[in-house]
C-alpha cells in the first residue's frame, strides 16, 4: 500500500504568499492555491480551519520573516553603516521579502488589522534603523529624519515612474543611500 503524502502546510502559506504578491488578498483562493500546488484543496482543510486562518499564518509569517532581519544582520556584524545597508537590501531588496512587503501595505489601506500588523513591524524596523543612526549621530532629530528619509527612499522607490537622465534607478537610490548614510565628521553633531 503507498503511503498518501500531504502538501505540508509551509506550502500553503509560501503559494499564498506568492498569490498575495501577484495580486493581493483577493488573490489568495483555496481552488487557485491548490491548482498551483498541483494538488486538490481538500488537503487545504487538513491544515487551516479557513482562508482566513491561511491569511492570518501567511501575516505571521511576514512578520517573523520581516522581524527576523534584524537577526540575521547582527549575526553577520559590522559597523553602524554596514548593517544599514544590509538591513535595507534584505528587507527591501529581495525578491522575497519586497513583493510581500508592498502587497501587505496595499491591504493595509483597507484592513485595519493588517494595518496594525504593518504597523508594528514598521516600528520594529524604524527603533533598528534609530539604534543604527544613533552610532553614526548624536541629534535625535537627525537620527529621525534619516530614519524617515531611508524609509521612504526604500518604499517610495518602488512606487516612483520618474527616469533619472544618464542614470539608471539603482545608481540614484544608491547615491541618495550614500547621501543619509554619509557619517563624515562634518555631518556629525
């Protein structure tokens, strides 16, 4: 007899994630997801009592994964401006963790909830980027606005259409990250 084998339940949750990436919550179907996965959606129930329960592990697991950062970046070391650096380009970079970022700031617009999860894990990011602007830089308020300043080039960058004339996108975020990253002695209070 052949053992049945279950489509484990991280599955659901990556092929939801990936669902919510393309076209946000509406995306995320149980027929839909089960065809992705190539399987039939009565295993679906096997895991989660709901869709809604698959969205709320699916939030979860953005959160650990977008909290886990920090993590991973302290692990790996370096100075103040190092970190910054790869904090940005594994939050904001990746070809994970982005696309799942921006759909959940979509469905924030229109969910309180997520809009409180989103919430929370900017928070999270944003007392990071203090404590690593707080090496570089003595005055608040400066650490604040670059705080600020990073976070909107790293968001608002995926949502500008404008074209920068010689020069491709990438080099003029880089150069803008150069720019609030700069901790040469005149800038420092």
């Amino acid at each position: 007899m052949v053992a049945v084998t279950r489509t484990p339940r991280s599955n659901w949750i990556e092929q939801g994630l990936t669902a919510l990436s393309a076209g946000g919550p509406d995306a995320v179907r149980i027929e839909a997801l089960a065809q992705a996965l190539g399987v039939t959606k009565g295993g679906f129930y096997g895991h989660f009592a709901d869709r809604n329960a698959l969205l709320e592990e699916m939030l979860d697991t953005w959160e650990r994964e977008s909290t886990e950062v920090r993590i991973r970046v302290e692990r790996e070391g370096g100075d103040a401006q190092t970190k910054l650096r790869r904090a940005g380009l594994l939050t904001f970079s990746s070809d994970r963790l982005l696309p799942i970022d921006l759909a959940i700031r979509d469905w924030a617009r229109r969910d309180e909830a997520v809009a409180e999860r989103l919430r929370r894990v900017d928070n999270y990011r944003m007392e990071y980027a203090r404590e690593l602007f707080g090496a570089l830089y003595t005055d608040p308020d400066e650490i604040e606005a670059r705080c600020l300043l990073a976070f909107c080039l790293a968001i608002g960058n995926h949502f500008l259409a404008a074209d920068h004339p010689h020069r491709t996108r990438s080099e003029v975020a880089a150069r803008a990250a150069d720019l609030f990253l700069d901790s040469s002695p005149d800038n420092r209070e």
